[in-house]
C-alpha cells in the first residue's frame, strides 16, 4: 500500500503480496481476500464457499502470515527503540488464533498494520473494489484520445530519514494546491485518485519519496505536471524534468493500476531500518487521496481502520468450538488433536527467498 518499487527492480519488487500471488496455491487460483470476504458477509450467512476456494483462501492466508511473522520480527530486531515498535508487536500477533464456532465459522483478529501482508492485502482488495469502478467509468467517454484515465508521477529530489516526514508533508500539500490551481484554469474540478509512495537507495540512507495520481483528462493531467514543476521552481527546490510523468492508461488496465497504487514492495531487498524510517514518517498520514469525487459513505475507506471480515468457513469438525493456533511454518494448529488447519507448509522456494532477504540484511548491517 505505501511502498513503491521502480519498474526497472529485479525481483522481489511487490514482496508482502506478490510474491504469495506468485507462488501461492498450487491451483494457482487468483483472488482478492476481500472479495472473498464480501462473499462470505453478504446476505446468506450460512452459504459457505466451495470447498476448493475455502482451501486457496486459508492457504493464501497462512502463507502471508508466514512473511507477517517474519517481518515483523525483524522490525523488532532491527529497530528496538523505534516509536513503531507495538505496531510490529500487533503484526507478530496478527492472525495469531483462529477461532472456530460450532458451526463452522472461522473468525481472527487483524492488526491493520501498513506494513502487514495480511491486512495490507485486505486493505488493497477494499481499495480496488471501491474505486477501480469510479476510476473505469471515467475510461467510458467517447473516445477521443485526451479523454479517460492517464497516469501522472510527480517527485522532488531524495531526502534523507530525518526530512522524509516534512518531505512527505510538503508533497501531499503542494499536490493539492495544484489541482486547486489547475481547477481555477480549467475552470472545471479536477478529479484525481493520489497516492505517496516513498522507495529508498541501495544502503538505506536516502528515500524517494513520490506521487502517483490518476487523472481524468489528459489537459488536467498535463496542468497538473506543469503547476508542480511551476510551484516546486517557485519554492527554490531542484526538479528534473524527466520524472514527471503523463501517460494514458492502457484501457482495460484501471484494475491493475488500483492494484499498483496500493501495492507493498521493497527494493528488490529488505531494509527493516529504512522501512521503518518510513513507516514513522508517513505514521497518521493518509497515502491514498481522492479529489473531484467520493467514494459513497457505505464504501469510504479509513486507510487506518480496517474492518475484522468473518472469515471463511470450514465444513469439518462441526458441533465444536475450535482454537487454532499458529505454529510457525505449518499453518494453525488444533493443540488438542494435533490436527492442522491448512495444507500450508512453508515451501523450500520460499525459505530460499527469505534467506536471500535475511542475507541483504547482514550485507547491510555489517
Ligand atoms: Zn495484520
């Protein structure tokens, strides 16, 4: 959701999410966890998903909590003083227990960290089921090619940890009061989907912090570029002139850029310190803003508050309350029966990748 990687990185780039995209299930069946949620909250409580989607979803499930733990302890590890350590705490509990009720209904407590692969999925699957529609009925004009939905980056030079916060705090207010600006030329509103996203360079030191926003309208796109170079020159700061980005959106592609737009990554590697420089500097500080719309009261998304879903149900072992708890690598164990919830394994692939990480770190640290 917050952390962006360049599209030139080699692996790893949208490590919290991807990566179980990737090389989840072996049916290799895609969905989001929140659609699955909406499925299993709607009307007809007792409707269970197919058997099949129930295994995906408790797999996906139990193979992000592997990477939260994993994470998570070393945030801990690596930031022992840092003013976000009970966030980490709360991500090494998220998911912890599963509860299960006699009729087979399956409920967790969530941390709603940023940094949780769990929550941030979730969170990303709320977003992209919210807003890609909006965003797609803007695509449904006429056709002509200044019309629909175009992609616009903008950035300042890179700051180090200590002036990220201000940073980011400048970029979001500038950003406003260019489309504020680009608005009173236009004289029409501007409407826009707005997200900060902040990468860092290879040792940690130096971040980049960096807006990407889609626009309706390639004229409200290209004011928006030009008020941003006028105001950032106007305020005595560098800016080159390549990064700021317009492009058209591919048709079609409104869901895989809402994607985009709240997607985790690193750098193709894991720095717990500079993550968690980050992680302080945008603490309390909405990533994602609209302008020129909202979304209906009934789908408003409070980036920080993120709503228990009721989980999904098991037809198995019916008639009994259940608590499973998670034993590390193996998915929720049942401690009475020995019995596991999940077919969930941690796959030699995926200790390799982790080890790789881990090796990042001491190349890093020492
Ligand atoms: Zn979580």
């Amino acid at each position: 959701m917050m952390f962006f990687d360049d599209d030139d990185d080699k692996i790893d780039n949208e490590m919290m999410m991807t990566w179980c995209e990737e090389h989840g299930h072996p049916n290799n069946a895609l969905y989001l966890d929140k659609s699955k949620q909406l499925d299993q909250t709607s009307n007809n409580p007792s409707v269970s998903n197919d058997a099949d989607d129930k295994s995906v979803s408790l797999y996906k499930r139990a193979q992000r909590k592997d990477l939260c733990k994993w994470v998570a302890e070393r945030m801990l590890a690596a930031n022992p003083d840092s003013p976000m350590k009970s966030a980490y705490l709360r991500m090494l509990n998220c998911c912890e227990f599963i509860h299960q009720s006699e009729d087979g209904k399956l409920t967790t407590n969530y941390c709603s960290e940023r940094l949780c692969p769990i929550c941030g999925a979730i969170r990303s699957a709320q977003i992209i089921e919210s807003y890609a529609s909006i965003i797609e009925s803007w695509e449904c004009e006429d056709g002509n090619d200044n019309t629909g939905c175009f992609l616009v980056t903008l950035t300042l030079p890179s700051c180090n940890a200590a002036e990220l916060h201000d940073f980011v705090a400048k970029m979001s207010h500038r950003f406003t009061l260019c489309v504020r600006t680009v608005k009173r030329i236009l004289g029409k509103k501007v409407e826009a989907l707005r997200k900060i996203e902040c990468t860092y360079n290879e040792d940690g030191t130096m971040f980049h912090p960096h807006i990407h926003a889609v626009v309706r309208g390639l004229d409200a796109a290209n004011a928006l570029r030009k008020q941003w170079k006028e105001k950032t020159i106007k305020a005595g700061e560098r800016i080159k002139d390549k990064p700021q980005d317009v492009r058209k959106c591919k048709a079609g592609s409104i869901r895989e850029l809402c994607k985009y737009l709240c997607k985790i990554s690193c750098k193709g590697r894991f720095d717990p310190k500079a993550l968690d420089a980050i992680l302080c500097a945008f603490y309390g500080r909405r990533t994602l803003q609209s302008y020129g719309f909202k979304l209906p009261p009934c789908q408003a998304i409070d980036e920080d508050e993120l709503m228990l879903d009721t989980g999904t149900r098991v037809t198995t072992n019916l008639g009994e309350e259940i608590i499973w708890r998670w034993q590390n690598k193996h998915g929720w164990l049942n401690h009475t029966t020995g019995e596991l919830l999940t077919t969930y394994h941690r796959t030699p692939e995926f200790e390799r990748w982790l080890k790789k990480l881990d090796a990042g770190i001491k190349a890093n640290t020492g």
